[in-house]
C-alpha cells in the first residue's frame, strides 16, 4: 500500500496539463513550466501569431521549445515502477489463488477442521487422518470462531482497562509519595534548622561571655603591669643616679651627693609596688560538661514537649491495682466491687490516662520492662468499653502489642508482625492528631516501630493494658515515664 500511494504521488507530478496523461517528450517553457512535445505544439499550431503558456497565459515572442531530461527520466523511472507494481499484484494474485487450493491435491479449500484448526479439500476430508474430526463451511467456520475471539476481545479489553486503571492509580501513588517525600524532606529541614539556630546562639552568646570576661580580667592586670612599669622607671633613673656617685672620682663631691642619694634610697623603698595580680578565667562555665548543659537547655525548646500522663481511675477495670501518684498499673489477684460506670473497661483489664487529646502533637513514653504480654497505644472517648474488645483502628483503637515474650505486633485487620531486633524496655507514642498520625517508637534509641496513618474526629486518650495470663508470669506493671526537663 505504502508503495502504491508513492507511484501515485509521483504520477501527479508527472502528468501534462494538457492531455492529462505522463508526460511524453517533455519540454519546458520560458515560464518553467512543463508540457508534452506533441501536446503544446498542437495547442500552439491552433494559434496565429504569438503564443502564450497554457497555465499562466505569459506570451512568448518565438515558439522554442527547451526538452527537459530531467522530467523525461522520472518518467521513465515512473514507468518502470508501475510495471514492477503490477508485476507485484500479479504474484500476489497468484499467492491468493494458490492459498485457496490444497497443495496435495490441487482442490478448492472449502472445509474447515475443527480439531486440527487447519483449511482441507473435500478429499482431505475422506483421508484417515482426518476420521472422526468435524467440519465447517469456510463462512460457517469464520462466523463462529470470530464470535468465540470477539468474547475473548471484550474480556481481554476489560483487563487491559483494568491494566490502565492500576497505571493510573500506581502513577498517582508515585506522584502522591514524590509529594509527600518533599514534604518530609521540607519537615526534617526545618526540625534541624530550629536545632542548628539554637545551637548556634548558644555558641555565640558562650563566646560573647567567654570575651567578656576575658576583657575584665585584662584590665586589672593590664593596670598592675602599668603601675609596676611606672615604679620600674623611676627606680631605673635612682639607679642610674646611684651607679653615676659611685663611680664619682672627686671624693669631695661625691660626699657632698651622699645625703641626697640615701635618702632617694629609703623613699624608693617606702613607694614599692606590691606583687603580680593574678586572674583566671572560670573554667567550670567554659570546659565543663557543655554539651550537657546545652542538652538541659534544649528539653525547654522541645516540641511536643513531652506529656507527664496520669492514669484514670474511673476508667480501670476492677482486677487494675494503681499507684498513689496515678503513673503505675498492674493486675491485681482480687476483683473490686467499683462502679460499673459507662467509662470504666469489663472484663478487659484496661485503663485509659485522665489526660485526652483533640488537637496538637503530643509524646509520652510506657516502661514495659520485661512484661511478657502488654497492650499500649490511643483509644477514642467514644469506643466500645465493654465486653470482650477487639483492638482495631475501625472501632476506635490504635494499638501495637506484645504476646508470649517474643511476637509484637500492630493490631490492624488482620494483624501486622513486627520485626524487631531488640526487645524494648520502653515504648514511646507519638500523636499528631490533624496529621492522623499515631507512631511507635522503641523510646530508648528511639527506632521507629509502627505507623498508623487515619482521621480523627473525636477525642482521644492514652490506652494502657498490663494484661494477665494463667501462668501469672506477667506480673510486671506498666509505668508512665515522666521526662524531667
């Protein structure tokens, strides 16, 4: 095809105006353009006096005729093209007739055979090797198997929409995470720059300081050094004076000087300057523990600051013993006759903190020790408290936990493992309510656990649950740790 249509692009360059056909013996006017030999002097002959071009009318004042071998040998290419186009219709004729007869027997493909899938003759289909097989007309045989491949089309072309769709979603994903990485990036620059800020004001204003008193303690010394230079001098100048009578040789008038010397003498002695003035700078502000000073320094510009929970009794489930200061919790042997209020956990041993959050970002940290079983994270004022509790963010709780000594775990649906390579001894929680952000953290080298992504509506608490189990092994109670700034 793509073949065809450059021969018939190459004709219409090659066509004469005036017969409309290739051209034959082509000639070219004083206006450039092109005609046949027999064509224009025909035209021309029908003409008295001057001529004139067909196309632009331009009157030519002799009838020369220039031949143009250049169009003449496009066209003769062009002739050749159109004999090896119709050479190739030709042999693909012959293919055609050729495919539509058995190469065995020389007869008209009219059958189709179901089970070998192929085009046979009427006698191939009298053959043993085709004994049993079942036959279709050729139309009959075509209409059917492009019904069967138009329904394997429509459910091919469903998945291929399916196949869009996921590039869709997956280019989204990838679009949504290269946003929130720059935002994440922009985040962790700027908690540093706030750190580097304060770290450096630190610096400079220790310097200023260390400056300061280095200059105080210059100026008294420096004025000592003054006072002690002066009293050099004149001492100097009494010596000079004093050398100069010694080696006088008039023996009359070094008696007459001696008086005046000694006395200068004793008066020298009366004005002496006392000792060198010592001063030292205070090395216990500038080489002490510095870095542990500006470490207390920087837990007042923490943010979150961390939270000094205290636990909720009206929320404990009877079994729950706590301490006097609301910040320990464990299980205890007996069962207490309390209220059995709306807000208070039964059967499950739980406790919420008096303390609930609707706004803001907020950490506190859970000594769990070496408890062998414990639940830890957020729940919402509104979840259900009573009855057998299925911890899930769907219901109201955010939760990691810890079962049997060794398997922690998130409880999302179903529940998330969490490999750990160290068992920690204390957990930390992280809220960031407008965020929908609850994290886990091991609180000791503070290594990320668990995330869970959500949207709070309502507010929340701190959820504690020390657990109890048959072999009474985990016994250890649960502590709220209060950071001390």
């Amino acid at each position: 095809m793509a073949y065809s249509r450059q021969v018939l692009c190459l004709a219409e360059e090659l066509t004469c105006s005036i017969c409309l056909s290739l051209f034959v013996e082509p000639v070219r006017l004083e206006c450039e353009h092109n005609f046949c030999r027999p064509c224009i002097s025909k035209c021309w002959e029908a003409v008295g006096g001057d001529v004139s071009c067909p196309e632009c009318r331009l009157v030519f004042p002799s009838r020369a005729l220039k031949q143009n071998r250049v169009l003449a040998k496009l066209v003769d290419k062009l002739q050749r093209l159109k004999q090896e186009q119709r050479q190739l219709e030709q042999e693909q004729q012959r293919e055609r007739a050729s495919s539509r007869h058995c190469s065995e027997h020389q007869e008209g493909l009219k059958l189709f055979c179901q089970e070998d899938r192929e085009l046979i003759c009427l006698i191939c289909r009298d053959e043993p090797r085709h004994s049993g097989h079942s036959f279709l007309p050729l139309r009959q045989a075509a209409a059917t198997h492009k019904h069967e491949l138009s329904e394997i089309l429509t459910v091919e072309e469903g998945e291929q929409r399916k196949r869009s769709l996921l590039i869709e979603q997956q280019q989204e994903q990838i679009s949504a995470l290269e946003e929130t990485s720059g935002a994440l990036l922009h985040h962790v620059s700027s908690e540093f720059a706030k750190m580097h800020q304060f770290l450096t004001d630190k610096e400079h204003r220790l310097n200023k300081e260390l400056e300061q008193e280095k200059a105080q303690c210059l100026r008294s010394m420096a004025a000592n050094l003054s006072a002690i230079k002066k009293v050099w001098s004149a001492a100097e100048q009494d010596l000079s004076q004093l050398r100069a009578g010694i080696a006088e040789q008039d023996d009359s008038a070094f008696l007459k000087e001696l008086k005046g010397l000694k006395q200068r003498l004793q008066e020298k002695g009366r004005n002496e300057v006392g000792s060198v003035v010592s001063r030292r700078l205070e090395l216990g502000i500038f080489r002490g523990p510095i870095q542990y000073a500006i470490w207390k320094e920087m837990l007042q510009i923490l943010s979150p600051v961390p939270a000094s929970l205290t636990l909720d009794p009206r929320t404990a489930q009877p079994r729950l013993v706590l301490s006097d200061d609301m910040t320990v919790v464990h299980v205890g042997d007996l069962r207490r006759n309390l209220p059995n209020g709306r807000e208070r956990f039964e059967p499950c041993t739980c406790v919420l903190s008096s303390q609930g959050f609707v706004s803001g970002k907020h950490y506190w940290e859970v000594e769990v020790a070496s408890k062998t079983d414990w639940d830890l994270g957020l729940a919402l004022e509104t979840a259900n408290r009573k009855g057998q509790v299925t911890l899930m963010p769907s219901i109201g709780y955010w939760t990691i936990c810890h079962r049997y000594g060794h398997t922690y775990g998130a409880l999302t649906v179903p529940s998330t493992i969490l490999k750990l390579t160290a068992k920690p001894r204390k957990i930390g929680v992280y809220l960031d309510y407008e965020g929908g952000q609850v994290s886990f953290y091991d609180a000791d080298g503070m290594s990320h656990l668990y995330t869970f992504i959500d949207t709070f509506k309502d507010k929340l608490f701190p959820f504690f649950n020390p657990w109890v189990n048959k072999s009474k092994r985990n016994t250890e109670p649960l502590k709220l740790h209060h950071l001390k700034l």
